[in-house]
C-alpha cells in the first residue's frame, strides 16, 4: 500500500518544514483559492513505513490504493521516529542532532536492512545526520530538507506540537474518462486524543458539488463527485478537535481527464511574456529612458490567455506553457554587461515575493490564464527565480543583516578573482542583484513558501527553476520534497525543471545530473544535447550518427525516471533561423543593436528547422519549443532573440509553412501514443539520414530525417521487437507515401532535405 502520509513521516510524530514567510499577516485565510500554509503533520500510533522516495516520472495510475478505515480515531504519537537502510551490513548505525550537540545515539535493527530510532524530542527546529561505522556521517536519504548547523549541511526535522490533530488523504481515485473522483481523508487526534468534532468538518472544492460524509468513529472524511467536467478542482479540508484545535487545511488538487496525464505528453511552450501577445493596452507602460528593443512592450497574462482561448496552442499540440517570471520587477534601469540601458521586462529582477508584475497584469489575470489553460488540458509553468533578487527587493531592505545574501556584491560572476567557475555559488550576477544564501534557514524557508504560495494562487502546475547551478543543492532538493508533501495528495504532479547552463560535453552532462533525483528536480534542459542538434542542423555539420550519439549519451546519463526538456532555442541562445541563415556575427551581442538580422529570404533557414523539429518532437522527454521558433523568427543575442511575436497573419509564406509542418509535428507528438511514451530505437545513421523508431506495436512510430540535398531510398531493418511484421503498413503522417514492412524492413524513401513521420 502506498503510505498515505507525506514522504517523510517516519512511522512516528516527525513534523513537516514549517516555511515562515516574512509577512505572514499579509497572507489571505484559507479557503479554495487561497494560499497553501505551510503543513505541520506529525504521525500516529502504530504509524506506518513510509516510501524510501519516489519516481521522477508522473505516474499513468490516477489511483491511490485505498486504506481500509480504522475502528475508531486514530491518535498521534508524540515521538520522532528516524529510519535508515544503509544499503551494506553493518553492526553499528547511529544517529546524531541538533537537539542534544550531535551526541550519537545508537539506532535499533529493524530488520529488512533497516534501522530505526524513537527519540522524544521538545518542539523545535533541528538538523541532524545518520553516523555508519562509527565515522561515516550521512544525510537522510529519504526527503531533501536541509539544515546547515555550523557551515556543515545537515538534513533537517522540525518536531512540533503533537496535541494538535492532522489531516492527510487515505485514497484518491479519479478514474480517467468517467469524470468521477471519489476521495477519503482521514482526521488524526492530537495525543491527548480530544476527539474529532464533526460538527467542524468542511471539505470544499470549487466547481464541483458533493456532500461529504463524516464517520465520527473512524475520523474518515469521504468526497465523492460523479459527471465533474474536465479541468483542475483542488478540495480543501478543515477539521478541529473538541478542544478547538484546528488541524492545518489540507489541499488536494485534483485533476479530471479523458486520459491520465503524463509531462512528457506534448510539447512545452516557452511564451516569454512581455514579448508574445498584447492582450490589454490600459497596462501597457515603459520604463524611461531605455531603448524600446530593452523596454516593456506590452505583452502580458491576457495577450498569453487570448493565445490559449484562440486554439494556437492546440494547434501545435502543446500540453504544458512555460511562463517567463510573474514577479514584480524594478521599475528602474539597470545596466548591462555591454554598458547598455535595459527593463527589467524579462522578469529576472524581483522587487515583490508576492506580487505579480503590473506590466503583465494582476493575479487575478494569471489566474484567469491558467484556468484557460486547465479548460484546454494544458499545464502552467512558471519561471522561479530563487538565486537572485533586485537590490530593492523587499527582503533585502528587510534581511539584508540578517545573512540571507551572500557577500556584499563585490564578487560579481566573471570578475576579477570570482570566475563564473571558481565561486558559482556565491557570486552575484551583477553588482545590483543580491545573491541568495540557501544555507542560511531564514531565507531558505522564505523562498520556498513563496513558491508554494505562487502554485497555490496562480493554480499553476509546476515550475522551471532559473540557476540550478548558481545555488546549494537545497534550493532544489527541499523545493522538491515541500511540493511533494504539501501538494501532491491526489493525482496532479507538479514538475521541476531546472536551468543549467552548460556546454556539449560530458561534463555538462556530469553537472546537469547532479540536480536530478527522487528529491532533487524532476529533469532539466538538455543543453548538451541541444548543441549537437544545432550543428547537426543549423550548422549542417557532423553526421546523423553523431547526432545519435549524442541523444543516447542523453538517454543514459540522467539517471532513471529523469524528464527531461530537449530544445532548439531559448532566451539565452541566438535564434535557430539566424544560426541556420549564417547570419550571427563574430559579436552577438553588439550586433543585436547595430545589426540584427533580418528574416531569410531563401528556403534553406526553413528546411533546416523543420528537420531539426522533426529530431526535437520525436525525442523523450520534453520538448521545449521557444516561442517564434514555429515560424522562424530572427535574432541574434539578448534582447535581439526576444523580439516581439509576429501575428500569424504578418507572416511570410516561409514562415507560414514552417508554422503548419511544426503544427503537423507537434500535433503527432501530442496524440500518438508511441511518439509520447514510447522507448526510442535508433534503426538507421549514415552521414545525412537518420531513422529511429518510438514504441512497439500498433503505437509503433518511426522518424526519417534527410538533410541530404538528393531524393534516395535506404533499406532499413525493423527489429522483430517492435511489433510490426511482414505486411505490417506504415502511413507518413507528413503526407509522403507510406511504408510496408517487408522481409523485416522497410523502404524508406528519403527526400532531399526532407522527413517522413510513420505510424500504424
């Protein structure tokens, strides 16, 4: 049975990382749409084993095994019980903490390769580490909450008041298709056993209408809702005990589909805010005194809604957009490494932890987007930014003593005695953005509430974390466990990518897989994988065996259940049409203001990006598609590649044609089975042709790429494994002719600087 209880409830009273924002009198009560408050939960008598940690894939099932109701209230225990299983024999496991000076104590076996400790700790904030053999000091393996004690990283417990009750989910099952959710929560007395008052009970969920049954003897709550319309409702679930004390409300969000969802599904789509659609001009206003190409130019929350209610994102099969930074930013120019005037309209310069952006519109106005999305089955991404802040950000007037930044600004990343290399963690971007110190508890707790405060209120459904390298590996590994235990009761995942910067080689990979784990980010953008697309495709160079070396390094190098997000571009890399055209200079960044390229005027750009999508949308993962790259839209570096998005009716008829193959491309990913889930299968490389099949069967699928500039045929082998025998017919979703499997092959007929998308 999967343990019901968040992850790192430890079969005792063990109490969840309570985020202390900096406001919290500004914080609205509970209620449907209001804020996530941080969860102290603890455990119960005759407690359970809880999981060791969890896939990083969101799985198929929508379902949680059910777990039979008690014969009457369950009641806490007011111990904290710790568990390791150190993976070799051993005759001594101990455990040291915070809570008496990290004196050892000796943990008993459990059996099973396990090992167990039951401490009655007072109420407070703790970090602690396992100790193998006497002198190997270890950290939990179990959750990613972190506590540095000393300068040393320590995992980390918060015990606090076992009398209080808890709730938590005992099942959830949302069968997909039917639009039936039946849900059971179960109340847990506080030690001193009060006893559940039923007359306190609320179990909403807006949008949905159900009367909740309460069985006073068991502490079971059940919901269940028949004919729910598709889309995202989230229960909310209050309880007290006699004595009026109030458990934390329980958030369970909660999906209704056709078909369970899965991240990997369909492309994600980059819509960088500022620069994709106008969608209200009252709210358009620019900075002073800067350029218009590093200003504010109007794009905002409504302009990305407009997109979502007009179909464009449909069309091109997207199931998640990513959303550039909703924060607030400064209203002041801040200078650039070119000596440059620019806006903070790429939202990389917070002001306001809580606040969204008046150049992009109100909550209220993102809410309304992602509710959009939810009705179109498209998930929302937003854009953290949690290693930096601008110097008028208000935690750093508030903090700035207190040792939540590190430094005072004079080791700025690239300068003198502080290499990007040398100190990534600690240097800051610039001499006005204050870097974050994750090692300090404070601004540790702070930063993670907000951003479980952000999925709350805005509904959205995962987030892309900016500077993965920049900062202690806990920004990454107690943001994921936090979602994890705080959000994820039902059936919505909530997927971490992160941004690491790197370049093509192993090493690159080395340092990207570093962030990615069962505690740690789901996945990460493939930057080395996307420097071997750009010169197979945009630079024409290498061979398609090259390529595929590349995309199985990256298949095998992240570890097991890693998702991650293959691209072609982003906001950080010139344009894939400008590369392909060969018209970025010898100094980008200077050139996107004396120079900036115009759109190709000849086929060959275009050819090269349809090609280069047809490898992205057939890879795992997922694929990332910046926004423009549809239709071919130009630049060279920063602010040059973030130009504003040309209506689809301004566009060439170059343009237009590439819009419609990527939409063909896409629109396959996002409905055919094999191409969303399916295992990938290199079938055949050679220097200009390149086929690989996705899935077995009848999801069979399989991707021909000719970037050759000759009409040829190639003989290719289909393995007896992927399920297609003789006579077996493959049709090109493209519109080529199709394919019968014959003598175990196929024929595939190569067009010059063409590709064909076989299916069943």
């Amino acid at each position: 049975m999967r343990s019901a209880l968040p992850l790192f409830l430890l079969l005792g009273s063990t109490v969840l990382f309570a985020c202390s924002g900096s406001n919290p009198e500004d914080q609205p009560q509970p209620g449907n749409d209001a804020y996530v408050p941080p969860l102290e939960t603890g455990g119960e008598t005759g407690g359970e084993t809880a999981p060791t940690g969890d896939t990083a894939v969101a799985p198929d099932a929508v379902t949680d095994a059910p777990e039979d109701a008690p014969s009457s209230v369950p009641t806490r225990s007011c111990k904290t019980t710790f568990e390791l299983a150190p993976g070799a024999s051993s005759t001594t496991i101990e455990i040291a903490g915070e809570w008496d000076g990290f004196k050892k104590a000796a943990m008993t076996d459990a059996g099973s390769g396990k090992w167990r400790a039951e401490l009655d700790l007072p109420k407070g904030d703790y970090g602690y580490k396992f100790v193998v053999g006497g002198t190997d000091w270890r950290l939990d393996p179990s959750h990613g909450r972190r506590k540095y004690v000393g300068g040393v990283e320590n995992s980390r417990v918060i015990v606090g008041d076992c009398n209080v009750p808890l709730l938590r989910v005992a099942s959830h099952v949302a069968t997909p298709g039917s639009g039936a959710v039946d849900v059971a929560f179960q109340y847990v007395d506080g030690a001193e056993a009060k006893g559940l008052d039923v007359g306190s009970v609320k179990v909403v969920a807006a949008g949905l209408t159900f009367a909740p049954a309460i069985d006073g003897t068991s502490g079971r709550i059940t919901a269940k809702v028949g004919g729910a319309a598709k889309g995202k409702y989230t229960f909310v679930v209050d309880a007290r005990d006699k004595a009026g004390r109030a458990a934390k409300t329980l958030y369970v969000p909660t999906w209704v589909e056709d078909e369970a969802f899965q991240w990997n599904d369909g492309p994600m789509y980059f819509a960088f805010t500022d620069r994709f659609r106008n969608g209200d001009a009252t709210i358009d206003a620019k900075i002073a005194g800067i350029d218009d190409r590093a200003n504010y130019q109007g794009g905002d929350f409504a302009g990305v809604k407009k997109a979502i209610d007009d179909g464009y994102f449909d069309k091109l099969g997207v199931r998640s957009i990513w959303l550039s930074p909703v924060n607030d930013n400064t209203n002041k120019a801040g200078k650039g490494s070119d000596g440059r005037d620019y806006s903070g309209y790429h939202g990389y310069w917070p002001t306001e932890p809580r606040k969204t952006d008046d150049h992009f519109g109100s909550l209220d106005a993102l809410r309304a987007l992602t509710a959009a999305a939810h009705a179109h089955g498209i998930r929302v991404v937003l854009d953290l930014v949690n290693n930096q802040v601008h110097q008028d950000h208000a935690y750093v007037a508030a903090h700035k003593t207190d040792g939540w930044f590190n430094g005072d600004g004079s080791c700025v990343c690239g300068g003198a005695g502080c290499s990007w290399d040398a100190r990534p963690v600690d240097c800051w971007f610039t001499s006005y953005l204050p870097d974050v110190d994750w090692t300090n508890t404070g601004a540790q707790d702070a930063f993670i509430d907000d951003a479980l405060w952000w999925l709350s209120n805005a509904d959205a459904d995962g987030l892309r974390v900016d500077a993965v390298k920049h900062m202690n590996d806990v920004a990454s590994t107690a943001l994921r466990t936090e979602i994890r235990d705080q959000l994820e009761h039902g059936n919505a995942k909530y997927y971490l990518v992160g941004e690491t910067f790197t370049g093509g080689d192993d090493g690159g990979r080395g340092l990207i897989r570093k962030y990615i784990g069962d505690n740690a980010l789901w996945g990460q953008f493939d930057f080395p994988l996307f420097w071997s697309i750009d010169y197979a495709f945009a630079q024409m160079g290498g061979t398609m065996a090259d390529l595929d070396a590349a995309a199985v390094k990256s298949e095998t190098s992240y570890g097991p259940g890693a998702l991650m997000s293959p691209f072609l571009g982003n906001h950080d890399v010139t344009r894939f049409i400008s590369r392909a055209a060969g018209m970025i200079g010898s100094n980008p960044q200077e050139q996107a203001w004396s120079a900036p390229p115009a759109s190709p005027t000849n086929d060959e750009p275009y050819d090269r990006a349809f090609l280069a999508f047809a490898f992205l949308l057939g890879q795992p993962g997922v694929p990332l598609i910046y926004y423009g790259d549809e239709t071919g839209l130009p630049g060279t570096a920063d602010p040059d590649n973030r130009r504003f998005l040309k209506d689809e009716g301004a566009l060439s008829a170059r343009e237009k044609k590439l819009l419609d193959r990527v939409r063909l491309l896409a629109k396959a990913r996002g409905t055919h089975l094999g191409l969303k889930r399916g295992a990938r299968k290199t079938l055949h490389t050679d220097g200009d042709g390149y086929v690989f099949a996705r899935g077995t069967g009848v999801d069979l699928a399989v991707v021909a790429i000719n970037r050759g500039t000759t009409n040829r045929s190639v003989k290719v082998t289909v393995p007896a494994e992927l399920g297609a025998p003789d006579g077996t017919t493959l049709k090109d979703l493209l519109g080529g002719p199709g394919v019968t499997v014959t003598g175990g092959a196929i024929d595939v007929p190569f067009t010059a600087k063409g590709a064909a998308l076989f299916v069943r």
